[in-house]
C-alpha cells in the first residue's frame, strides 16, 4: 500500500514510491502527507502536483498543499521606486548560481520576526542542494563589496518557479533579487512564481492568494510550457549536469 490515512481526515502517511494522494485532499490547514523522503523523483512529483515539504527539525517530514497559495505572474512583480533606483545604481552585484549552497545556508541562519528556529534543516540544505546539482533548483544573489548580503532559492519546472526562501542582511538585498528573478522569469517566458504562504513581504513584491483549485489549473498550464531556466527553449528537463 503507497498510502494509509493517520486518521479520519487527517494526513497520508507515504509509503516508498514517490506519489502524492490528490492534492486537494488536505487537512483545513493544508496539510497533506507525512513521511516518505526528500529524493529528487520525490520532490519532483511533489512540485509538479503543487505540493511542497515543510516542517521543523524533530518532525517528521510534512506535506503540504494550501488552501490558498500565494503567487503572482513573473510579469506582476511590483517594484518599488527605491528599490528600481538601488538596482539602475548598481548597489547590489546580481548573481544567479554561483553560490546556491551558501544561499540555502544563509537562509537557514538568518533570524526571522517572529519565528524561533528554522525550517530549513540540514537535511532540507542536502536535498535541494542535491537538486541544483541536478539542474532543477537555482538562485539568485546579492552581493557587496565582495560579500552576500541576499538571496533567494528555488525550483524551477516547465513555466513554473516555486520560490522556497530568502534572506537579507542589509535593505533591499533580497528584493533586488526578487526582482531580477522575476524579470528572467517573464524574458524566459514562465508564467508562475509561487511564493507558497501568504506572508507581507512577499505581498509587497506583488504576490496575491489565489485559491488552491486555480493555482493548481495555472500550474498545469506553467508546466506545459516548452521553457527552461536559462531561457533555451525545450522540455521541462534541464540540460544533462
């Protein structure tokens, strides 16, 4: 059996091959599944039925699919004037994945309002570091004067970017990187960025709730594009690593 119910209209609990139950079969909170493993085929089966894992160092790995998600069109990003002035004045140097495992790791380390801990453990850092490897997650960087200062990481699959976390250590550092993200995104012609949970910095980017049914009809639509990351067109697939 690749899944059994906890309890009555609680989570899955996965078995070993990398399926997911229907997406929309969540708890109120959404929350999906529990268990299972952070393998690349799993990862990927999960983004691409809009599913992420998320949870704290001591759990066990969580699934999950919102009731609503917050996302946005590469080409909605909202960029402030502040933040359009630092970027045409070059005070950040942007780079995109020169140093994803550094990226992740500051990500993990950097202290957050309102939140004790992280959720990006080390066996989260080892998996997506493993997908960029691969070629399926990438990053985006804020440099200055020879340090990083912000960035941001991610999955990138068919039309579709999922946005996983960011951090910053000095003002507008990840929102630099937001916005060259999104302005790639929409050259290279993807059509979805999801930021996952609502929260008010990525709202201030530009992203908005869309309920669950929609998104996951605009993310069948994102992956059905012949787009890559980079800009080549083709398969969902990136280029043999």
């Amino acid at each position: 059996m690749i899944y059994s119910r906890l309890f009555p209209g609680g989570p899955w609990l996965l078995g070993g091959a990398p399926r997911f139950p229907d997406p929309e079969a969540t708890d109120e909170n959404g929350l999906l599944a529990v268990g299972g493993d952070l393998s690349v085929p799993r990862l990927l089966a999960a983004y691409r039925a809009g599913i992420f894992p998320w949870f704290s160092k001591g759990e066990p790995i969580l699934w999950w699919c919102p009731p609503v998600r917050s996302c946005l069109h590469p080409a909605e990003a909202h960029i402030s004037r502040s933040l359009a002035k630092a970027m045409r004045q070059g005070v950040f140097e942007l780079r995109m994945d020169t140093s994803f495992a550094q990226v992740v790791r500051a990500c993990a380390k950097t202290p957050r309002v309102g939140q004790r801990g992280t959720w990006i453990t080390a066996e989260m850092q080892a998996a997506y570091t493993t997908m960029h490897h691969r070629g399926w997650a990438h990053s985006i960087e804020a440099w200055r004067e020879g340090r990083l200062v912000g960035g941001l990481y991610g999955i990138a699959l068919g039309g579709a970017f999922f946005g996983e976390s960011m951090f910053s250590l000095e003002p507008d550092a990840s929102k630099a990187c937001f916005a060259l993200l999104a302005e790639r995104l929409d050259a290279w012609g993807f059509t979805l960025l999801d930021c996952q949970v609502e929260n008010p910095h990525t709202t201030s980017l530009g992203a908005k709730p869309l309920a669950r049914i929609e998104f996951l009809a605009r993310l069948a639509e994102a992956l059905a594009l012949e787009v890559q990351w980079g800009g080549a067109a083709g398969s969902e697939a990136p280029p043999p690593q």
